[in-house]
C-alpha cells in the first residue's frame, strides 16, 4: 500500500487508524459521524473529514492532512476559519469542523468521543465538582459553547500545556497524549468509571395492544421500554436535548404526546406545511415511535439518546440546550419553528 501521507511513518499510521476504527466502533463512544480523532508530526496534522464516520477508518480515505502551523497561528489571532486553505492533502475532504481544538492541544494524538457516560455526566448544574468526586484523575472541566470555533476559544481559556483530559459540558470527552496506546487506554479508563447506570427500573412495562401512528413503528424492543415510563420527571425529558448531535440529527427535542389522537393531529400539520416529520415521537406511558423513514445516523442517535437518559442523576438540576443554542447548531430559528408546528 502506497503512503499518502509521509509526514507520518507507516507504524505510527496504522496505530492510529486502528484506535480511530476501534472508537467509532463502539456506539457508546461515537455515534455516526460523531466523534474524531488527530495525529500530528512536524507542523502536520492529520484529523477525520468532516461528515466522515470513524467506523470507516480503515477501509475508507477519511482523514485529511492539514499545515497545523497556519492553523496554530489562525487561532493565536482569534480568526474564525474552515482551514479549507490549509489542506496539503488531495482527496476532496475537508477537515472536521472541530478541527480547531485538535490544533490547540499541543499532543501528538488527540482522541474526541461523544462518550454517553460522560455526556450523561456533564449535564447538571454540579457536574464539574460531581465529577471530581468520582474521576480521580486531572481533568479540565469546560462550560458548553457551540462546537467549533467557540469552543476552541473557550478551552484556549482554560487549558494547561500539560492538560489531557477534557470534559466539554453537554457534548463530551476528549483525551490527549504522546502514546497513542496508553491515550485510548484513558479515554475507555474514563468512560468506563462515569458509567453509573442510574434509571433502569424506571422502565415500565406495557401490558395494553400497541397503538398506530400513521407513517411510524413503535420501537417494541425491551431496550426502548424506559421510553414508557411512568416517572414524570425523566417522561419531561425526552423533549429537551442536550448535546449538539441529538439537536443535529433528532431536531430540538423529540415531540411528546399524551395522545395518540394529539400525535396524529400533529403529523397532519406538518404534512399540510410541507414541513418534514421527525424520526421519533414519543407516546406516555406507551414509548417511542420511529418514522419508517428515519435514515441510519438518526437510529444511532436515538440509541445514544436512551443510554444517555439510562445514566442521568434525576434528583439533579439539570442543563438542557436552550432555543437559542438549538438555532445556532441548525442555522434557523428554534422558536420561529415551535410556533409554526404547534
Ligand atoms: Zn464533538
């Protein structure tokens, strides 16, 4: 096989792609084209494409190659950029568009997981001295921003030259380092120890004739049950969201119902505007309905979504994404929408 990348020797190539193949295979750490991963040598850097899927790693062309040095100096003056006219590579891919933080921490590898332990613990108002308590490691704790740029800054603020570890508040875990071995073996070290399964038993089992809705399938599996449950404080969570992903690939929040004839009512509306269906809905105390339309990525989220919801501490106060941050991650305007479906 043919280097195309000579920055970087052969080993250390491989190493890498099979960590990145080994994290996007694992749905409780990346969720479809979340997630990603860098490798960096002699002022190059090589980062996932943006849109691309880790769990392509190895038998895709998904990582491109980007002058780290041009990007460095980018965000020491603060200048918002795709870095589009930093790729050395030829492969019509563009970089993440987290690329900027990969840049920013200084170690050779960079590992960023949208790991469901860590989300499901960074989304309370006590999360960070939460998490002291139950990581014992050094970890820098940082507040959410809108993926990209806003974020790089934020934990440019924050970070230490010798900080390896993230948790980004309603979003995820990145995990730094020189060895790119014992730099995944942290990243699962971490995600392992904030996976305190919490809401089990809140699942509630149906005994009633499953109700239709037009153009979506109950999701019956016994996994999905805890979408029936009958404790109303984890029931009004299911419309909130909180983290990029779900807003991205859920849209704000997934619509709830008392029901059936609501939920109905509901797709009709949106038919009439031409307006188009979510994937998922949700029904009390009878659980969630997948559009038959509802594309892989969309599947891959809804799972994240439930063990997510599985690992959250109900008696906290909990930080949901505002219309606002919603609107920003979607380019349109979250309450403008509210109004126009109801
Ligand atoms: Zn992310």
């Amino acid at each position: 096989m043919v280097n195309t990348n000579p920055s970087f020797s052969r080993e250390e190539l491989k190493s890498f792609k099979d960590i990145s193949f080994k994290l996007g295979s694992n749905s409780h750490l990346v969720q479809a084209a979340g997630g990603n991963t860098s490798i960096k040598s002699d002022g190059r850097m090589l980062i996932k494409a943006s849109g691309t899927w880790l769990i392509n790693s190895l038998d895709k062309d998904i990582f491109v190659e980007v002058d780290l040095n041009s990007i460095t100096e980018k965000i020491n003056n603060g200048k918002e950029d795709n870095f589009i006219d930093d790729i050395i590579s030829k492969n019509n891919l563009h970089p993440s568009s987290e690329t900027s933080f990969h840049a920013l921490i200084k170690h050779k590898y960079v590992l960023h997981v949208h790991s469901t332990t860590a989300i499901a613990n960074a989304i309370s108002q006590s999360s960070e001295s939460d998490l002291k308590k139950y990581l014992d490691e050094d970890f820098i704790f940082i507040p959410y921003c809108r993926p990209g740029f806003t974020l790089t800054m934020e934990i440019k603020k924050l970070i230490l030259p010798s900080t390896n570890i993230l948790i980004l508040e309603n979003h995820g875990l990145i995990v730094a380092g020189d060895d790119i071995e014992d730099t995944y073996k942290l990243l699962l070290k971490i995600h392992k120890k904030l996976d305190l399964i919490r809401n089990k038993k809140l699942a509630f089992d149906y005994f009633e004739e499953i109700t239709n809705i037009d153009g979506y399938m109950h999701k019956n599996a016994d996994k999905y049950k805890l979408f029936s449950t009958q404790n109303e404080k984890l029931f009004s969570l299911f419309s909130k969201s909180f983290y990029p992903d779900h807003v991205i690939f859920l849209g704000p929040g997934i619509p709830t119902f008392l029901e059936v004839k609501e939920a109905n009512e509901f797709i009709q509306n949106l038919k009439r505007k031409n307006i188009n269906l979510p994937p998922y809905l949700i029904l009390k105390y009878k659980g969630l309905f997948e559009n038959t339309l509802a594309i892989p990525a969309a599947k891959e989220m809804i799972d994240c979504f439930l063990e997510v919801l599985l690992r959250i501490d109900l008696s906290k106060s909990l930080k949901f994404l505002s219309s606002q941050q919603e609107s920003e991650l979607l380019n349109w305007d979250i309450e403008i929408y509210r109004q126009s479906i109801n």
